[in-house]
C-alpha cells in the first residue's frame, strides 16, 4: 500500500474500493471497465447489509427518491415519440437495466466509503486513491498517443456469443482500445480513451480525478511529492490537448476560476501565486510546441457542433411529449442534422441516427427520467455545494470543486458510470470530513512561513450515533 500512498489502508475491510480503483488497468485490459464497477458493489453492499448503525450522507433523501423516480420512468420505455426510430421495448431493456444497476452500484460505493472508518480508511488515503485513477487516466493518454491503433480482444469480449460481442454497443464496453481515431481536423487524429472507453468520458475523470492527485501530493512533506504536483499534470498536457476535447479545456479553465476566487478569499496569496506560475508554464508549453496548432485547428473546425445542436434540440422536443417520467432510456432520432432521409445504413453506419440523450448527461436525464428526474439529479448535487461551500479545508474546497465540474460537465458529457463513481466518493469524502473529530488534513506548512489558522469545520446537520464494533472495518 506504501507504493501507491495508501499507508494505514487496512485492506480487510477496504479491499472492494481499493481493488477498484488501483487495478483499472487491469479490469480495462479484461475488459470489465465498466461491469467492475457493479461487480466490486456487491462485495461493499454484503458489508454493509452486515454492519449496524449505518450512516446516510446529507441529501441522500433526494437521491433515493431520483432513484424511485427513474425505476418508475422504466414503465414508458414502450413509447414511441414522435421523431425517432420504432422499436420494441424488448431492445430497449439492456441499456435500461445497465444505467439502474449503475446508479444502483454508485450508490452502494457512497454509502460504503461514507461509512469505512479513519481508522481503516485514512482521509489523506482516500484522497491518493482517488488521484490514482488520474495517474492511469494519464498513462492511458500517453499509450493513446504512442500506439493509437493499439486494441485486442478482451478475455471477457471472447466469452460471449458472437451475435452479443459484435454489437456496437457492446464493442464500446468490453473491447480494450487505446484511443478513438476521429477526422475533425481534416486528417484522421487520435483521441486518447483508455482506459475509459470514450475519449470524453476520459477528459471527464482526468478533470475530476486531477484535483485529489494535485491535493494528495500536496498533503506531504517529500519534496517528491510537490515535483509530482507539478509534473505529472504538465506531462498530461499533451494527451489532453490532442484529445481535442473542448469541454474538458473549458473545465481547467474553470478549475482556475474557481480556486483563484476561493483562495483569493481565504488570503492565500502564496497558493494563488503558484496557480499563476502553473498557468503561465502550461501556455508555454502549448505556444512553444506543435500543440498550439491542435488548439487553433480543434477552434477553427466545430464540426460536432451541428451534431450536438441536433441531439439536444430532439431531446427537448421529445422530452416535451413526455416532461414527467420521460421514456425509461435513450430515444433513437430519424436521419440526422442534414435531414431527415440521411440516416444509418449499410454503406453509410455511422450516418445520422444518433442517440437522444447521448451527449450529456442532462440531457440523457430528461429523456429518460423527464424534467422531474433532471431536477431530482441537480438538487441532489447542488444542495451538497451549498452546505459544504463552508468547508475551506483542504478536502472542503477539493470536494466542493468536483461537485462544481460534475454539474458542468452534465452539460456535455454522460456521467455514467465511471464519472459518477469518483463524483460520490468526493461526497463521501466531504461527508466524512464533518464527522466527530473535525477535518484531520491540513496542507504542510510552507518552509519560513507560520502554519495558516484552519477554519472550523461544518458542523453535522445530526449528531452521528456512535458506529458500534461491527461496522466496517471494526471501528
């Protein structure tokens, strides 16, 4: 546990989210990049079936009943709306019954890490483990780069039966590949998407998972660990600008915003002074390097924006049909942007009919759970940032900061599953940081300067039962 940052880590009791998240690369190259998630959830929810006295986080009313709220939209996946393509219900169930267990399997990973004790799950330990699906993220970016034509056939992909393997949908979910090759440049670039599957679902956690791998290497005295802050993200600069991925870019834009007004606030010059100089080191980079090209050239070609525009304005309109419950799942458009007629066919399969609700998870919300799941789903999110924005420790202003990029990114891309997974375990993050005891991580003090007075922590909305000897990990 030494080797990855994980001291005091007692793995009998955490080995379910250990395993998950320093083992990617391998359930990647397996291909269960997706299914460990709800396989690993099991483990966790026997666990806690077993322990007495479990805690619920703040809000998580709100969630349960976003969670009620999308099993009942299950009993429209038989409509047809207008606009999109007839299909019987029947084909409509895997993708359906996927997204609930994996909703249901983010939500057993909140309540299983909100309830592990510090004494088998440090915060400082949980916070490395969340940075490490940064460090693979990164890996992943670099391989995409090196060999982007690198893919095989997974052990669990050679499993299934030939008509199930071969189906498009299936490929994307067990079928290990180092990066898209997409033409949006003029020339055919690739995209870096391991081990995550889509190169936007990888600009989605390498943002969210960014911010634990900066503040976990900040948390320690070895000046290994501050050169690591800097360096790594400084290496990931490359993967993320070939990436083309715009609404990551807008996302570190944001991330600069965000801790600028926040430490600004708090009077921590020496903090913000160190974000200036990180900033000015990247634009160098980018300007003194072919990358620059790929940034003018990704600005000057929007050819998905017609796309996305088409895509968002057919969930509205069918969303319309059904603003209450919506329809269960995804909704297939006819034709494309261009027109109605041009649509997928055998010489032409990746023509028009895009999925409704693809391309965001706000808008895969009102589509499949209507405006009713859609506000369920923010409330749920903002409600955390506002009662932890008073949080100004160390985890405080990190938890609050993904919160912030997770309702930002719900504009854009899917959250689903792996994105959604780091989202609840920065919650549960946060909420064990307002337990009895008081936030225990504070940032080592800078050398010639005085340790800054930490601020009082969020008091709990309820005064936590004492966790009896049964409960996880036998705290």
């Amino acid at each position: 546990m030494r080797a990855v940052g994980l001291r005091g880590v007692d793995l009998r009791a955490t080995w379910p989210l250990v395993t998950l998240v320093a083992l990617i690369p391998l359930w990647w190259a397996l291909g269960l990049g997706v299914m460990i998630f709800m396989i690993l959830a099991v483990p966790m929810a026997y666990r806690l079936i077993l322990t007495r006295g479990v805690r619920i986080p703040p809000g998580f009313a709100i969630w349960v009943v976003f969670l009620i709220w999308n099993t009942v939209a299950l009993a429209n996946l038989r409509l047809n709306p207008a606009g999109t393509v007839t299909n019987d219900f029947t084909n409509r169930i895997p993708s359906a019954a996927l997204r609930m267990l994996e909703y249901a399997a983010v939500t057993i990973m909140l309540l299983y890490a909100g309830n592990l004790s510090r004494k088998v799950m440090p915060q400082v330990a949980l916070v490395r483990l969340l940075g490490l699906g940064f460090v693979w993220s990164v890996l992943g970016g670099l391989l995409g780069l090196a060999a982007p034509h690198f893919q095989f056939t997974s052990p669990f992909e050679r499993l299934l039966p030939t008509t199930v393997r071969t189906n498009q949908f299936v490929q994307s979910l067990v079928h290990p590949s180092a990066a898209q090759l997409h033409d949006i440049l003029g020339f055919t670039s690739p995209r870096p998407a391991a081990p995550w599957g889509y190169t936007n679902t990888w600009g989605y956690v390498i943002a969210l998972t960014g911010v634990w791998f900066v503040l976990g290497c900040l948390l320690s005295r070895r000046l290994r660990s501050r050169v690591m802050a800097v360096a790594l993200p400084l290496v990931a600069v490359a993967p993320i600008v070939y990436s083309l991925n715009r609404g990551l870019w807008l996302a570190l834009g944001l991330i600069a915003c965000y801790l600028a007004v926040r430490l600004a606030l708090m009077g921590r010059v020496w903090l913000l002074a160190t974000i200036g100089a990180a900033l000015v080191a990247v634009s160098l980079v980018i300007a003194l390097s072919p990358l620059q090209a790929y940034v003018t050239g990704r600005l000057d070609n929007p050819k998905s924006n017609s796309i996305r525009a088409f895509s968002v304005n057919g969930a509205i309109r069918i969303t319309e049909q059904s603003p209450f419950l919506g329809y269960g799942s995804t909704r297939t458009a006819l034709g494309s942007d261009q027109s109605i007629t041009v649509g997928r066919s055998v010489g032409c399969p990746k023509c028009g009919n895009v999925p409704l609700g693809s391309n965001g998870q706000m808008w895969l919300l009102m589509v499949s759970s209507g405006f009713g799941g859609l506000i369920l789903y923010f409330a749920f999110f903002c409600y955390l940032i506002v009662r932890y924005w008073r949080d100004t420790t160390p985890i405080g202003l990190a938890g609050v900061l993904v919160l912030v990029l997770s309702v930002f990114f719900s504009f854009v891309y899917n959250a689903m599953v792996a994105p959604l997974a780091f989202t609840m375990l920065s919650v549960a993050l946060l909420w064990r940081n307002e337990r009895p005891g008081g936030p225990a991580v504070t940032l080592p003090p800078t050398r010639g300067r005085r340790t800054p007075v930490q601020p009082r922590p969020v008091r709990p909305a309820v005064p936590a039962a004492p966790v009896p000897r049964e409960a996880l990990g036998g705290a």
